[in-house]
C-alpha cells in the first residue's frame, strides 16, 4: 500500500505545476523561476526538518507514543538509535524515522499552554449548579 503525500509535498507539486504553467501557456519566466526558487526552499527545509536529532520527550510528544514505548521501538531495531556506538548515553532519533501513533495529526498540536480556561467558579465548595433559588419563588 503506497503512502499518501503529504499535503506540504502536495503543496510543492501544485506551486511546480503552476511554474510549469507560467513557463509554457504564458511564456513568463521569471514568474516560473520564482515559483521554482520557492518550492525549492520549502523541500529543502523539509529535508533539514528530517534529519533532526529528538531525545525521547521530544520524539515522544511529536509521535504520540510513551518515551517507553519509543526505547523499545529502538532496543527491537524498528528505530534506529544514531547514538554513537557503544553509547549510553541519551537516545537520539532522527525526526524523519519518528513513528506516528495510528489516529495522530502529523504534526504537533499549536502550544495551547496557559491558554485553558478557568474552573467554573462555585459557591460553598461545590457547582453553581442549580442555582441557588432552584424551587423558590422569587
């Protein structure tokens, strides 16, 4: 079963076809090489995005899988380890051979830190809920 394109390489066929397009039907090509130039950059950055080195947390919190259960992907070979030989020291994996857990986004959730909202307040320790004049008349 082949692999779906990712929708960034999906982005970067669309921006080559488009060059592609400007070169030929319009003969505009200075239009083409700026497209080309940008598509470019974009590939290159997903090759140095790849080939990062990621401790076990940091792995862990882009892969959705437990530190754990990540060091035990690498001690059965299904990651490779690029510590040094003989190392050992701090597991390292290289971003473009993380696993994805089935049913995660492929890429990290936005930093939602300190943006959660506050408990709902309550009276006497417990809810608002019913409210106070619940069943009395006014």
């Amino acid at each position: 079963m082949a692999s779906r394109p990712s929708a960034v390489h999906e982005a970067v066929a669309a921006i080559r076809a488009k060059a592609k397009e400007f070169r030929e039907a319009f003969g505009d090509e200075p239009r083409a090489r700026s497209l080309e130039w940008a598509a470019s950059k974009v590939e290159q950055a997903l090759r140095d995005e790849s080939d990062d080195l990621l401790t076990l947390s940091e792995a862990a919190e882009i892969s959705g899988y437990h530190p754990d259960s990540l060091a035990r992907m690498v001690r059965d070979g299904q990651i490779p380890d690029l510590r040094p030989p003989k190392s050992k020291g701090m597991i390292r994996i290289r971003r473009g051979d993380l696993p994805i857990k089935p049913g995660r986004p492929h890429t990290p959730d936005a930093d939602v830190r300190g943006t959660r909202q506050p408990p709902p307040k309550t009276r006497q320790g417990g809810p608002l809920w019913p409210p106070v004049n619940a069943g009395r008349e006014p």
